[in-house]
C-alpha cells in the first residue's frame, strides 16, 4: 500500500477505536431514513425545556435505551457528580454523569427516532461530536437536530423559538413552522460544534432554541414543550401527542397569573415586556432581577 493510503487506513482505524470506546452498545436497532434528536442538560437547558423535551419523547415514543456514552471520556465527575443511592449503611448503586441513546421505530410512531439525553459535555467536544455522528452514520441518519433553551425577554404567554439549519432550504421549512432564523455571536453550547461537525460530514443538521421569560426561573415551562414537541413531530413526520403538556400548562398558568395579579412589581416588569414587544424591540425591555420561584408561593399556602 502507498503512504497515502496506509495513513487513510491508520486514520480510520483509530477513529474507529475511539469510536468502539466512546459508546458502548446493549444492541443495534435496525433503522433507516432515521432522525436523530439531541436534548442536553446544563448551560443550554433554561426551564429544562432542552433535556425535559428529550424526557417526554422518550416516555411518549416508548423508546429503548440501545446505546451509552462513556462517561469517563468527556465528563468531569468533580463538576457532574455521580448520583449514589445507599441504603441502611449499604451502597446499592452509582450512576455516574453522561449520556443515554433511545430508539424507537416507524412502526410505533411512523418513523425512526433516535434520542440522546445527555449532560453537555465538560471534555473532549471533537470527540464527542465524532462519536455521536459516527454513530449517527451507522444508523443511517439523515436529519441531526439538537435542542436547546435560553432565558430571554419574552413573555410567559409566548411560544418563541429560533433555528440554525444547515441549508437555506431546510430553514425555510422551519419558518414555515413560525420560527425565528438565529442571529447571534459569542460564547457557544455543544450544539454548535455538534452541528458543524455535522455539516461537514453531509447530515442536515438542525438547532432549535426555545426562548424562555428570564422571570420564570425555577418553573418549567409546559407550554413552551407543547409547542417544541408539537413542531417536532410536524416538521419531523411523526406522531406525538402533547395534550398533558398542554393541561398541565393550563394549570401552571393560571397560578402565575394569580400570583402576578398579587405582586404590582412583576406586574410593571410584565407591562414593559408587552410595550417592548408591541413596538418589536424584545431588546428595549429593561431586564427585571425579580424572578418567580413558583414553589415557594405554593407552599406559603
């Protein structure tokens, strides 16, 4: 063999090495024209609108763990500690940080899913990103979207939400879904690099940003996964059903309302989030250090 072509082989053969030690497989679901969802916890998860969405199309898809990240290559356990459970004196189990891959198949909900839920990881991002789309490849996926949340000036009544995609096609099937083109420069989440990456290797490749009311800190924000859900299974072709969100919401909703009527200093930073908002500069708002702490009305009853 040539120089040239032992040095593709060696490249490959490593990659491959890293690949077989960065994920480790229960088993291999066949799969094809498959989309692949990424929701991640920590700097890019405001209201845990990012890993609560992966959760709920998990339990809603009824989809199988297949695969695990391992955790020692790109967590830092001293900053995403293990959770232990021990019981009378005795350890039963450690579950060190990470990430999971679900499956689930068109024959439940009309196509082929694949999800991660995973922390965003401390180390290594190159190599995560490799491990996930060499993944990805292996189980013929054709659509890569990552999901995210953000805190922002924008009402709790509102369902914004942003996109980056890989082509000026792909982004105009998600305007017509109502969402935002991103425009933004500065400090970035895993999902940027994951979808660069991914666009070198030809995926289309998706991130979706729910933008949160700053506000709302410590609540989730039900309606907001509504309609993150409800626009997945439509753009994405597939089926879910997000009905418990959505009565789940109503409640939640009407409490933030009876608590914002009690309170005249959320009431004013509310007011000037409509008037910035009705003269379309989300950025004239002034920013508020006031935040609602639902359960800490709740449980003052």
């Amino acid at each position: 063999m040539r120089k040239v072509e032992l040095d593709i082989h060696h490249l490959q053969c490593k990659s491959l090495s890293m690949f077989q030690e960065s994920v480790k497989f229960e088993y291999m679901p066949e799969m094809e024209n498959a989309l692949f969802i990424a929701g991640f916890e920590g700097w890019g998860n405001a209201l845990d609108i990012s890993g609560g969405m992966a959760d709920y199309l998990i339990r809603k898809l009824e989809a199988r763990t297949f695969a695990l990240l391992n955790a020692d290559l790109f967590y830092r356990f001293d900053e995403n500690r293990p959770v232990v459970e021990i019981e009378g004196g005795v350890l039963k189990n450690i579950t060190p940080p990470g990430g999971v891959f679900f499956a689930t198949q068109r024959t439940t909900v009309g196509r082929d899913i694949v999800i991660l839920k995973a922390m965003e990881p401390n180390l290594r991002w190159y190599g995560f990103a490799d491990a996930i789309l060499t993944l990805c490849q292996k189980m013929k996926v054709k659509t890569i979207i990552s999901l995210g949340s953000m805190y922002d000036n924008v009402l709790h009544t509102d369902s914004v939400i942003s996109a980056i995609a890989s082509s000026e096609e792909l982004l105009r099937t998600l305007q017509k879904e109502k969402t935002i083109a991103v425009n933004y420069k500065g400090p970035s989440a895993i999902h940027s690099l994951l979808h660069h990456e991914a666009q070198k290797r030809g995926f289309d490749s998706i991130s979706l940003w729910a933008h949160c009311p700053y506000y709302l800190q410590g609540t989730t924000h039900f309606g907001l996964l509504s309609h993150l859900g409800s626009l997945l299974a439509s753009w994405g072709g597939f089926e879910l059903d997000t009905s418990q969100l959505d009565n789940t919401w109503k409640e939640l909703s009407r409490q933030i309302q009876g608590i914002i009527e009690k309170n005249p200093e959320l009431q004013k930073m509310i007011n000037d989030l409509r008037k910035a908002k009705i003269k379309g500069s989300w950025e004239a708002a002034k920013k508020h250090e006031k935040v609602i702490h639902l359960e800490d009305f709740l449980n003052s009853k």
